[in-house]
C-alpha cells in the first residue's frame, strides 16, 4: 500500500466538496464551515466571529490581556499556547522551515511563505491610494498609516507616537537609557540587536548589499535601494504644492517647509532656524569654525561634503547641468535653473519692503540690506564696510592693488537654497 492510500486510509471522514479528508466526525464538521462561510461563535466585546469556540476564546483575550502561556526560559508571556510554541524555537534555535531555492531556514512556515516572495517578485497586497505594493498584509496595514496619520501606540511618558508597536519599544529605552546589545569589539551598545549587527559592519568591513548596476555596495538594505534610485531616476515621493519631487520621504518633509515657512530647529547659540536637522548641524560648525572636509587638490576646507563636491569641479572644469536654449553649462544645478530664468524673464523672488523681484532667493537677501542698512563686510586695513562681498573685494584693491585681496570662494555660495 503506497504511503498516500495509507494516510487515506486514517481519514475515512471525506469532504465532498474539495480533496480534504480528516480522522475524526468532528473535524469535518468544522472544515464544512469553511465552505459555507457560517461563523457562529460571536464575540460580546467587538463584531468579530469565528467558526471554532477556541479561536474566539483566543481573541476574548486582546480584549482583558490575559496571557495565560508563559516561557519557562525568560518569563515572556502569551494568550496563545502556539505563540508559545513558536517563541520558544528563539530559545532553542528551530528552524524546521528550509526554502527549496536559497539556503534560507525559518522557524515559522509563514514566514517561509513571506521569504518566497522575495525570489518570485509576488507583491499581492496593493495600497489603493498611492499604488504601493507589498509581499504581506502587515506590512500594506502599516504603510496604510503613512496615508491616514494613525499613530496608534502612544508613549504613556512623552508626546510621541508611532504606527508600529516595535518602534514604541525602542523609543521606551530613550527613557530608560538600556542599551542591552553590545558590541564585543569596541565598546559600543545599541538598543536594537540589529543596530549592533549593522554596527559590527564598520569593524569587518562587510557591504552584503551589492548595486547591480555598478560596483557600490552598502552595509544595509534601504541604502542600497536608495542608491538604486540614483540610476533608475526613481523619485517616489512628490510635493503636493509644486511639482518638486525627492528619492526620501525626509527631503520631501523638508521641502514642504519651504512653502509653510516652518523652521523648527534652532541654533543654541543664536537666533537662526532652520527647517531641516541636517542645515542647523552645517550651521553649528560656523560657531565652532569646524570644517571637516578637506580637499586633497588644494589648501580648501569646507563645512559640508555637498560643498566639497561642488569645489571639486572647480579643479576637475565638470559642468554636468547644462542649459537647452545655448550652450552654457553650470557645476551647480541650482546655478542653471536660475540661468534658465535669463531666457524665461521669471523673476519669482520679491523683496517685501519695495517689492522689487530677482530670479534667485540670494539676490533678495542681498538687496534687503539697502533696506535695513546692514553691512557685514568690513575691510581690515580701513575700517570701512560694505552690505555686499563682491564690494569688499573690489575696495581692497584700492589698498594694493588686482592682487592685494586674496579673496576666499571656498565656502562662497555653495549653500545657496531656494533657487
């Protein structure tokens, strides 16, 4: 008798509408179900039904907490006995899930179903507002948030909120300062297991996430897709306001602060604000006169790595923006979308005291100090001072002559915003 007649031969109680076919009266009953969509066991709290008793006494427990299931090795408890079942293979390392095409192991078959999913491409859960698909449900659940607002797991210690339970856990260490993961090379711990794992990257040199398209590779994940969009000029993430478009959802948040004026991060030092972290981390190193990247052609020190690059072209003549309407070209991209607005007449920069308007934002800044009469550039031999640089220079030449002024462009204009 052939191993699947003997298995038949176990399970005389027969579907006759599918293939299945169980050992006891009892399952079958409960399989019918399943067919019939009848669902009789209703809950008292909330509107979900269930086809087996068990399951909603199950689901009873989400609403009183009760976790009767608790692990013998480290005290963590559970509503479900299979959730214990499953938690403690952490413990004892099972992992019975083999995938049939890499040497990936599991603990959990429905984990090994969401791993397949990354070698056939399956996405089978669509987002209906913004087209975005996922391998799993959770995950569309949790993405759906990003749409609504929904921070549903507040910290009972702060203001803040968040869409997933995971991300209330880490931010609880932020009040209890436990960092239980540590480093056995340095001396370094983390709050995450897989901070610590990405960390131990910096010692071993490893950069598992490989470019297809060139020879990057990255420590983790989300730099590799984030790099990936720099050669398929993917930009997911559009303003609503204009038509500007960015490859993170941080650039897009920051860039909409450019239409509601928001600068929440300030300078301890002085009055300046910023609408980005990252600008009021730049303008910290103007008080502490730190310019942490050097050139290795010449004696030029800069606060910013966007800056180096950009003087870098000075040496190296690239000029990759180039303009449609003539053959200029520009080392900066901002400097030919302002050129573009010589052929265009545009002229979207106003100063709010006469109203006279300018084609990039810097000009205006400039201009306002006729208003205000400020003069920031004084000469050191003199004492005179002028609202413009480009003033200086040309006064300190009346000291000693074309070459007397050893005027500085290393910094000078390369952090131009809002053009």
């Amino acid at each position: 008798m052939s191993a699947k007649a003997h298995a038949a031969e176990g399970k005389p109680y027969k579907c006759d509408q599918c293939d299945a076919s169980y050992a006891q009266s009892q399952q079958l009953m409960l399989h019918f179900l399943s067919h019939s969509g009848e669902k009789p066991h209703k809950c008292d709290a909330c509107a979900a039904s269930f086809t087996v008793k068990a399951n909603l006494t199950d689901h009873v427990r989400t609403h009183t907490g009760e976790r009767p299931y608790t692990c013998d090795v480290c005290k963590t408890t559970f509503s479900k006995s299979s959730h214990l079942r499953l938690h403690f293979r952490v413990h004892s390392g099972e992992k019975p899930y083999k995938c049939e095409l890499c040497e990936a192991v599991f603990s959990q078959h429905s984990t090994r179903r969401l791993h397949m999913r990354t070698h056939t491409g399956e996405k089978p859960f669509g987002c209906e507002v913004c087209g975005s698909a996922f391998t799993a449900r959770h995950s569309l659940n949790v993405h759906m948030r990003s749409h609504t607002g929904e921070r549903p797991y507040k910290c009972d210690r702060c203001e803040s909120a968040y869409t997933q339970s995971y991300q209330l856990k880490l931010h609880i260490r932020s009040h209890s300062g436990i960092k239980p993961f540590k480093c056995e090379v340095c001396a370094a711990a983390f709050t995450v297991r897989h901070s610590r794992k990405v960390h131990m990257r910096t010692h071993t040199g490893e950069r598992p996430y490989k470019c297809e398209h060139c020879e990057a590779a990255f420590k983790q994940s989300h730099q590799l897709k984030l790099h990936v969009r720099s050669h398929t000029g993917e930009k997911p993430y559009k303003c609503n306001l204009c038509d500007a478009a960015f490859t993170m959802q941080r650039n897009l948040k920051s860039h909409t602060r450019t239409h509601t004026g928001e600068k929440p991060f300030k300078c301890e030092q002085c009055d300046t604000s910023f609408s980005s972290k990252s600008y009021l981390k730049t303008h910290a190193r103007s008080h502490r006169g730190e310019k942490p990247y050097k050139c290795e052609l010449c004696d030029a020190a800069l606060t910013k790595k966007f800056s180096l690059k950009m003087h870098m072209r000075i040496h190296t003549g690239e000029r990759p923006y180039k303009c449609e309407l003539c053959n200029a070209a520009f080392a900066r991209q901002c400097s030919c979308k302002a050129h573009m607005r010589t052929h265009t007449g545009e002229k979207p920069f106003r100063c709010d005291v006469c109203n006279a308007a300018f084609t990039i934002k810097h000009s205006v800044k400039v201009h306002k100090r006729i208003h205000t009469g400020e003069k920031l550039y004084k000469c050191d031999l003199c004492g005179k001072a002028y609202s413009r640089r480009s003033t200086l220079k040309s006064h300190m030449r009346s000291h000693g002559g074309e070459n007397a002024y050893n005027f500085d462009l290393n910094e000078a204009n390369f952090s131009m915003q809002g053009m």
